[in-house]
C-alpha cells in the first residue's frame, strides 16, 4: 500500500504480482488507484480504519525481532509458524556496518557462514504451493537459497514433532533427502515467530502450540506473536472501531476469531507461566521413566534423561509487551493516537518472550 521498507525481499513483489494479477494491473495501470483501495479498506462505515497501519507496524516489529535475534543475540535458527505467503524468510539482515554503499546485509542460508537458517512451518497444500512459486519466481537455489519447507498439520501433529521428525521436513532443493540439508537443532536458541495465528486457534490449541514450541526450544530461545485481546472477543469492554467489520470479514473466509489474551502484561504473564509449568509437569513423566532405567543404559538413553530434565526447568520470561499504542509510537511515530479513531487496529497487542 505504498509504505518503503516493509517488504525488503526479492519474493514479496513477485508473489504478489503473481497471486493478483488483475488487482495489480488495475493499481500499476490506473491513475489514484492506489488511494481509491486504500480508502475503501478503511472506509469508516464498511471498512477497517487503520488496517494499512496495522499490517506495516505488525510487519516492522517481526522484522525488527528476526533483526535483533540474529544481530544481536547471535540465533541462528528461525522457525516461521504458519509461514504463508510471508517473505520473512527471504529478508536482507541488515548489520551495524556500513559501505560507501549504505548498510550492508547478510542474507539469511546455511551456504552463508554466520547466516541464519529459517524454517517455514505450514499445511501440506500451501507449502506445496509456496514452493512451486518461489522455483518459479526465483533465480536458483545456488544463488538465492530457500529456507527450509517443512509441511505439516498442527492440528495433528505438534511443532516440535514437524521440527524434529524427518518424515515431516522437506528440503526445497529437488531430490534432497527429507531434512538431510538444514536440520533443526533444538540444542541451539532459535526464535520462533507466530504472526497472525493464535487468534484463529482454540484457546487449548494455543496453549498446545506453545507448549510444543518450549520442547525444542534451547535456553535463550524466542518467540514473538500477536494476540487479539480477551476483552474484546468477549465483549466485556465497548467495541473499538473496526473490530465488528474485521471479525466479519475473516469469519466470512472461514477463519473466525476464537481465542483471545487479556490485554496488560500481568495476565499475559500468567498465562505464558501457566503453559511453562504444564509442560514441565508433562516433562516430568518420561524424565522419571527415563531415570529409572537399569544401571548400564546406553549413553543415548542418559542424554535423553539429561533432555529431559532440562524441560522442566523450561519457562518463558516477558521481555517485551506492546499495546496498540506503543506500537504506533515505537513503529508509526510519525502518527498522533487517536482513541476516536486509532491511526491502527486497536484490538491487537504484541509480546516477545525469552525462554529460561
């Protein structure tokens, strides 16, 4: 929608050309298209004011999480949850140096020493299709390496199985053994990123996916989402602007909302916790087992009590929380807050947690 810089991938252009093609024509060929869609979007009566904003700043603050994993604290996995069409992975890491040429980039791919390895977790049909169109639409893998496909239903399969279990990874390279090239290394910190998802999920799915997601993920790990607030599915508070035409338009493609998190990092951080000390209490079962096996057991059977123990120590730490308007003064500050009508969808709020 015109906004610089939330898209800084070869891929992002090309699949949108490719997947809207007539809409695209209509914006590229029509004088004021652009701003005649736009208006329309966030019409104030049949639209979602806001929304533009909404998606640019949602798109920033991921992109700044994957910037700081790897550019401050040294990850090296990435793990994109319900990838989409997301271009995440395709992304120019910018680092602190410069060139007489501006900032220079390190691409993300294991041909690329220090780079940064990204797995894209989706259904089997949509990461079959996202395949296709990155071979189609990109130069080969040599010169543009491709994150990992991993195609998986985790509605029937939890994360850490699909990252872990070969039969569920596939390699984007043809002919390459399933998981054999960039093989998830759950020993290692990794950050995961749940954009636009636990909303569309039950409240146990939710709680399922993170707790899976604590499985692999080493101390120092991450994991950054949206939430829809509580509050608000609920219908306890009045009704922001836009919500009511939002949850219509995506009940209407088959995706209500059906989950939601209580909007203040109090209740935010019992929830996370809650989740922490599930997993550790499902953890402590096989590590039990584990330790009373007989004397002599192989050495693989003592590092899996050793893995095991480490689970349940596993927790989540709160290291960031932003409501919808401390997002737009950290990522939009270049708009005023307007509690009439918010510069962006004021129904969703962001959290970072490290993993302890």
């Amino acid at each position: 929608m015109g906004h610089p810089n939330s898209n800084d991938d070869d891929l992002a252009p090309l699949l949108r050309d490719k997947l809207m093609p007539v809409r695209m024509w209509w914006l590229k060929s029509m004088p004021g298209a652009m701003k005649q869609m736009r208006n329309a979007l966030e019409h104030r009566k049949f639209g979602a004011p806001g929304v533009v904003n909404f998606v640019d700043a949602r798109t920033k603050w991921f992109d700044q999480h994957v910037q700081e994993a790897v550019v401050q604290h040294g990850i090296r996995q990435v793990v994109v949850v319900a990838a989409g069409f997301d271009t995440r992975s395709y992304r120019r890491v910018g680092s602190t140096s410069r060139s007489s040429f501006g900032p220079t980039h390190r691409p993300f791919g294991a041909r690329y020493p220090g780079a940064a390895r990204f797995f894209e977790v989706d259904l089997p049909h949509a990461s079959a299709k996202k395949q296709q169109l990155v071979q189609q639409l990109l130069q080969p893998e040599a010169s543009q390496p491709r994150p990992v496909f991993i195609a998986a239903d985790l509605s029937s399969v939890s994360l850490d199985q699909a990252l872990l279990e070969r039969s569920y990874a596939s390699s984007s390279r043809p002919g390459a053994a399933a998981g054999a090239a960039y093989g998830f290394d759950p020993s290692q910190p990794t950050l995961f990123t749940v954009e636009r998802l636990i909303y569309y999920l039950p409240r146990a799915a939710v709680q399922q996916l993170l707790a899976s997601l604590l499985r692999v993920a080493a101390p120092g790990s991450r994991v950054a989402f949206d939430f829809l607030h509580q509050q608000v599915l609920e219908g306890s508070v009045p009704l922001p602007p836009a919500y009511k035409v939002t949850a219509q338009s995506v009940a209407n493609k088959g995706e209500p909302f059906l989950s939601g998190i209580d909007n203040n990092s109090e209740a935010l951080a019992a929830f996370m916790a809650g989740i922490s000390s599930s997993a550790a209490a499902a953890a402590a079962g096989p590590a039990a087992a584990v330790a009373a096996a007989p004397a002599g057991a192989p050495q693989q059977q003592q590092q899996q009590q050793q893995q095991q123990q480490q689970q349940q120590h596993r927790e989540f730490k709160l290291v960031q929380f932003l409501t919808p308007r401390e997002m737009v003064a950290a990522q939009l500050p270049h708009l005023q807050w307007n509690e009439a009508v918010p510069p962006m969808l004021s129904f969703y709020s962001f959290a970072a947690f490290e993993v302890l």
